[in-house]
C-alpha cells in the first residue's frame, strides 16, 4: 500500500469519536498548509499554539494585529470545525508594556484591570459567536507545596481577584461562549485538589466558568491512570465540562534526558501504543462529562517538544508520524468498537 493509500483507507478520527467528543489539534501557519489534509479529515476542532497569547495579538498597547488569528478562524469556519480560543490571561507570552506604565514605572491595580478588559473585550468581542470556548485564565496554580497561587504580575498588581475579572470581561463580550481555566499537571493530587480549591471557589461567587481544560501533557508512565481518572471525577464534581486541551504522550520520562536518538526505541514505540489505547479507553467513560480532546499538534513532523524540555531531543508525541502517517497507536484508538 502507497503512502497516500495509507492515508485514505484509515477512519476519520473525528468520525469514529462523534458519539464521544470533539477531536482536535493546535496549529499554527505551518501545520494548516502541510498538514492541511491531516486536518480536514480527522479533526473537527482547532486551537491557535500561539497566535492568539497576548503578545502575538497585541504586541503594543492598542495596537491589534488579528492577521493570523482570522486565518485561523476562517480556516475552522471553511472546514466546518469548532475554534478554541487560546489564551486570555497568562502569566507568560504576555508582553511588558501591559504591566508598566509610559515612564517604566509599574502599572497600578485600576490600570492593569483596564487593559485586561479591553484586551479581552476586544479580542473575545472580535470573534463573538464565532469562537465555540475561550481558555480564559491560564496556569495560575503553584506546583510547589507551598504557594496556592503561582507568584506573577497579575497577582503582584491586582491581586487575586485578577482570575474573578477575567472570565466576568470575556463573559460580557461573548454571554454564550464556554469559558475554561486551563493548567498542566492537572492530574497529580496536590496540584488537582488546588485546581478545584480555585475553581470551586470561583462558582460560589457565581463567575461564569463552564468548564476545566486539562493540559495533559503526558508521557508513558505519568501521571497513572488512577490519578487521570481522579482528576476527571473531582472536576466533573463540581458540574462542569472538561476539555483535554494540549494532549501529547511524550517517549521520554522525566528523568531520560538522551538526546542521540533519531528515531524512537521499539519499547518506546511499544508502549505508547498501550499508553494511547489505555488513555483513550478511559476517556470514552467519561463521554458525558468530556466534550472536547484536543491534541497539541497534528503529526510528528512538528511538535513543541522537540528541543523542549532538553534541548537538541527529537521526540514522538503524536498519532501521526514524521511522514503524517498513522501509526498503530492511532489504529488501536479507533478501532474499538
């Protein structure tokens, strides 16, 4: 069988998964041209990696560059894909002059609240009715054990009611788009019990959140199923949807910093395979409460974690390989029934 072949006699992925939930991918201006038949086979939804964070859509105050970002809309809207909205509020990827005054001095609590609302009014209110759900806040939890919230200039200058505003701002601009917090890690208990303690704790001041974006940055062995499972009952408890957001199986534990291989070990193969069947097979349990998997890429031949976190690494996250074929983890994914 030809390449090509192998790419047209497979299901489409989004089709096998409609009676679960939507699949999507992150893509950027080079995955939507090289990936594009990818894409509008197999996926139903898109999420923009980074042409829609703060710096990329407003790199100078009052100063708006959509260009990518409608691309991307219309792209989604040509192919008759949902579009996730990706991010309002981080503490990264946000660019300097929002916290500083003309004079360099630091920006005071009502400026700060102002420019959040009119970035997010601007930027949501742009793609009213048009953008299905929006990672509103994103990663404002501390991993360590001893800070709840993690120390940025939103918390330093507004305070912690900075992620209460956020999602009342991009609530007003668009009342019927779904709005998310979005973190990584999720799933370790420490963190999930400080993701629901701010979660829930923003519900009883009735802000309007629908949902948790679980990052779900994963690799072979971490975080355990049991621990996956957990996450997605503790958050379903609270009444909301839950969105896989940025999911990737990385090869490398945490630990393996080897940076001479050009492609993946057999084992490695081996069990990413198991891993993507055995993760997939638990998320059809939970088809109520989960309405969106969103990949955080399309192919192997393009993945953030190449060179990240070790730098000169190569690695195999995706369903797809180098060469945008499926591999038998995709097969064994949609071959269930």
């Amino acid at each position: 069988m030809s390449q090509l072949q192998s790419k047209l006699n497979i299901p489409s992925f989004s089709d096998v998964y409609s009676d679960f939930f939507s699949i999507g991918a992150a893509i950027n201006q080079r995955t939507i041209e090289n990936s594009k038949q990818l894409l509008t086979k197999h996926f139903n939804s898109i999420t923009a990696e980074n042409d829609m964070k703060p710096e990329n859509l407003q790199p100078e105050e009052n100063k708006f560059t959509f260009e990518k970002a409608d691309q991307f809309v219309a792209f989604a809207e040509e192919h008759k894909m949902k579009m996730r909205g990706h991010t309002l509020v981080w503490h990264n990827q946000t660019p300097d002059w929002m916290f500083t005054t003309p004079d360099g001095s630091v920006a005071k609590r009502e400026l700060l609240l102002d420019r959040m609302q009119t970035h997010i009014s601007t930027v949501v209110g742009r793609y009213k009715g048009r953008i299905h759900s929006w990672d509103v806040v994103n990663e404002v939890i501390d991993d360590s054990e001893n800070f709840f919230l993690r120390k940025s200039t939103y918390l330093d200058i507004v305070g912690e009611d900075f992620i209460e505003k956020s999602f009342r701002f991009a609530h007003e601009a668009d009342p019927k788009a779904l709005l998310f917090y979005n973190d990584y890690n999720e799933s370790h208990p420490q963190k999930r019990d400080k993701i629901y303690k701010l979660v829930k704790s923003l519900l009883e001041k009735d802000v309007p959140l629908h949902g948790i974006g679980m990052q779900a940055h994963w690799n072979l062995t971490s975080p355990t199923l049991d621990n996956i499972r957990a996450a997605i009952e503790k958050y379903a408890s609270l009444g909301l949807q839950i969105q896989l957001t940025e999911l990737d199986v990385s090869v490398f534990d945490t630990t393996d910093r080897r940076t001479d291989l050009k492609d993946p070990m057999t084992e490695m193969v081996a069990l990413q395979e198991e891993r993507y069947e055995q993760l997939f097979a638990l998320l059809r349990e939970y088809r109520d409460v989960i309405s969106c998997v969103t990949f955080w890429g399309v192919a192997d031949d393009y993945t953030w974690l190449d060179n990240f976190p070790v730098r000169g690494r190569k690695n195999w996250p995706l369903l797809f390989d180098d060469n945008q074929l499926p591999k038998q983890a995709f097969h064994k994914i949609t071959s269930f029934r």
